[in-house]
C-alpha cells in the first residue's frame, strides 16, 4: 500500500521515532480482536485461541478474522468486535472512577457504531446513566442496535448536532469524545483512509473538533472528566488540539496509567500527556486519547433534567385503549423497578434512577389486545427471563430466526409466546402456532449476508 506522500513529510515533521515502524506496519494485515460483555458473560470468561489485550480484561485477540455474521453470540450481545487499541477507554474509565463508586452521569458524544459507549458502559459504576450520540441518522440506528444487544438498560441514544449540549448546563460528569478525524490509524483496514487523505482534510477536521469540544465544554460539571481520542497520527488533531483546550478553557492535564510492557508511545509534542498507540509498537490499530479535567469552582452537582412525560401515555389511558396486563411489570427483574407507560403502540419500562432522569426500555408492543415483548428487552440485563416459556433451538435455527425465515420448534415446544435461547442465553422471541413459529426478530436487524453451505466456526466463549 502507497502512502500519501503528504502524510509521510508531515509525519517526518513531527520526528517520531517509530515512523519507520509505523510505515511498515500499514502494509501490513489489521489486528482482529473482541471484547466480551461483563454484564452477560460469566466473571473469568475467557475466547477459545484468544490472547488477553493488555489493558482490557475483556479484550481478546484473535489470530484470524471469524465469519462474525453468522455467530449468534455476537447478535446475543455476548460479545463485541473492536479494535484493541479501542478498548483502552475502559482502562481510562475504571481509572477516572475507581475512587469515586458513585453512579456518574455520562455523555458519548460521537457514539457510533457504539464500541467505545459500550466498554465505557462495563467500566462505570453501576447505576450510572449514558448518553451515546450520534450526529449521522443511519449510524444512530446502528448505535442504537448494538447498545440495545448489549442490554445495559440506564443508555439513551440520540441523534443530532453536537451544539445540542451547549445549552443545557453542565450535567455530566464524564465526556467521552470519540471525535471525526482524518482517519490515519485506519489506512490498513480502509482504503479510503487513504485514497481521501490530504493536508486541507486535517485542517478541516481541525476545525471541527474544536467546534465539537466548544459545544461540549459547557455540559461538563467543574471537576469533570473529558476524554478525547482521534483515530490519527498527526499532531494538528491530537496534541494541538489539546493544547487549544487548556487555552481556550483552563482545561487540566490528567496523566493516566500506563503499562510499560504495552507499548503505548508518549505524545509527541506540547506538555500535555497522552497515549498514543502506534501499529507495529501495538497489537491493534492507531488511536490517540488523552484525558483532561475541567477546573474545579465549588459549583454543586446539578442533575439531568427529568424528561417530559409523553403526551400519548396520558391520552391512551385517559381513553382506556389499553389494558396493560398487570405481569408486565415482572418481565423486569427486581433490582431494575421501573414505572411501566404506554408511548404510543410501545409499552416502555421508565427506570427513576436518583429521582432525576429516565431512560425508557421498550417492554413489547401493543397488538390488539395482547402486548408483543421486544427484541430491546430479550436483549436487556433487567429481562427476568424465568417470567417466559423458555425454548433452546440448535446453531441453524439460530441463523435461521437471525435471518428472519421461517423456523420450527422442537415438539413439546410450548405454545404462545416463548423466549429462544440459544448457548442458554437469550436469542428473541417467537409466538409459537404449533405446527410453525411466528418469526418475532426486527426485519432492521436481520441478517442479510448470503448464508454458507456450511456455517464456519464461531468464536468459542469459556
């Protein structure tokens, strides 16, 4: 692979010593790794072949990419595919939290496709809420997918312009900007990191940046934490931009630990500390993070503001449309009590958290006079799956209920509503006729690849 001759004098600039390193490693083939769900996985579970990233627990890395697609776990939501390099934001989390073990209030503000929101997720302490962002629509609804197979129930997905929180005070207590970079760290696994490359797209990517911090700044308590990562080598989008921000709003340095066994290099200019992971010094592909942390003024805390009640919940009811079946409640277990609401056609579990914000889980849909349980909560950690006729299927029934076709149960399957497992964890549900199954998965999310003639190995989980 050629690269943009651009790239290598500005990068020559810089004098990083491990550019000749670098520039061999980009001709080279891109790290595979996955990171297991702590919240679905048992504690100590470990991948079949896999290697443990250094810095994340959870992390593996594999020594081939598996057909992913085909996997139920991976639609289960037991596991994650992320570049190692990645992970390090939950090392930086569980850093910036160990001392505190209070639930935080948290804002992902560049979220998709949501890896990074959910190894943020598995480091926080529990009871703590997440915003993941995105500002694209259809990326938003990737986010959305994937954050509900991960089955945290505190998460709230929105979409749109970051200048969206410039307004609404400082809420939260963590910031992670993941943010749209000129994509240097990528040009290994994707062409067009490459092929589009240019000194005036790093200086527009510069400028929105800053334009996206500037937009951020303002929603971060005094004493807040902000975490900013590109996925590039250049200093003009990493440790400038940090310097911007110290003198822009006092933002302070905040060192995080590292493992000198890892190979994470320093930054490479300015005063300010940061990690950067360089392909060749690293097993994973390139990023650069660095923490900063905004000054501290005596200001109390000051909580999200409760979100209006939907004017469709108050109307059904008044109109006594709907009859909500007094089990639903139980569909939750105990240790996530939630307000049960109508929205619409959706029936949405409402989780009071501190008595100040209230994400919604969708609980099922209203259909005549029956209530349809959801994808969102088979998914769900706060699913008490014992409430549910439960049917364990093979791996080809599996991909078959994945793909949206037509399945068959074994005989004696209940009939009605079951809940499919699969590994005996939770696939989705499916309204059992007898002599067919009534498919329940979401068309958005089926699986749309041309399926094998023979499905190849899957990540093994122990």
């Amino acid at each position: 692979m050629a690269l943009p001759e651009g790239f290598i004098t500005m990068m020559k600039s810089c004098r990083p010593s491990w550019l000749a390193t670098l520039v061999d490693a980009l001709g080279g083939e891109p790290s595979v790794a996955v990171r297991l769900n702590t919240g679905k996985t048992a504690p100590g579970s470990t991948v079949s072949g896999g290697r443990r990233v250094g810095w994340n627990n959870a992390g593996f890395h594999l020594s081939r990419r598996p057909a992913f697609t085909f996997d139920p776990a991976l639609h289960q939501g037991l596991y994650y595919v992320q570049d190692a390099s990645s992970m390090f934001v939950g090392h930086v989390v569980g850093e910036l939290t160990r001392e505190s073990g209070r639930p935080l209030t948290v804002l992902d503000a560049c979220a998709a496709p949501g890896g990074k929101t959910t190894a943020v997720i598995d480091a926080l302490p529990q009871g703590s809420i997440v915003v993941a962002n995105e500002f694209v629509a259809k990326r938003a609804a990737v986010l959305r997918e994937n954050l509900a197979k991960w089955g945290y129930p505190y998460v709230v997905v929105t979409q749109g312009d970051t200048d969206r929180f410039s307004s609404v005070g400082p809420v939260f207590d963590l910031i992670v900007a993941d943010v749209p970079c000129s994509g240097e760290g990528m040009m290994r696994k994707d062409d067009d990191a490459v092929s589009q490359w240019s000194e005036s797209l790093v200086a527009q990517c510069s400028r929105l940046q800053h334009e996206i911090l500037r937009n951020l700044w303002g929603a971060l308590k005094p004493g807040g934490f902000l975490i900013y990562s590109t996925c590039t080598f250049n200093t003009t989008e990493d440790e400038s931009t940090l310097a911007w921000l110290a003198d822009e709003f006092g933002a302070e340095a905040v060192e995080v630990s590292v493992d000198g066994s890892w190979g994470v290099a320093p930054a490479l200019a300015g005063t300010m500390p940061a990690c950067r992971f360089i392909p060749g010094l690293i097993e994973g592909e390139g990023l650069f993070m660095a923490v900063v942390r905004k000054p501290a003024d005596g200001s109390s805390s000051v909580a999200l503001p409760v979100r209006k009640k939907n004017k469709s919940v108050g109307k059904q009811k008044a109109a006594g449309q709907v009859a909500i079946p007094k089990d639903i409640a139980g569909w939750l277990l105990p240790e996530w009590p939630a307000d049960i609401k109508v929205d619409g056609d959706r029936v949405v579990a409402v989780f009071r958290v501190g008595g100040a914000f209230v994400p919604a889980l969708e609980l099922g849909v209203i259909k005549g006079r029956d209530v349809v349980p959801s994808q969102e909560l088979a998914m769900s950690r706060a699913l008490d799956r014992s409430r549910f006729n439960q049917v364990e299927v093979d791996r080809a029934t599996a991909i078959d209920y994945l793909r949206c076709e037509a399945i068959a149960l074994p005989e004696g399957a209940p009939r009605g509503i079951v809940l499919l497992t699969y590994g005996g964890n939770p696939l989705g549900f499916a309204k059992n006729l007898g002599n067919r199954a009534n498919n329940l998965y979401p068309r958005a999310w089926r699986i749309v690849s041309a399926r094998p003639a023979q499905l190849p190995e899957p990540v093994r989980l122990s």
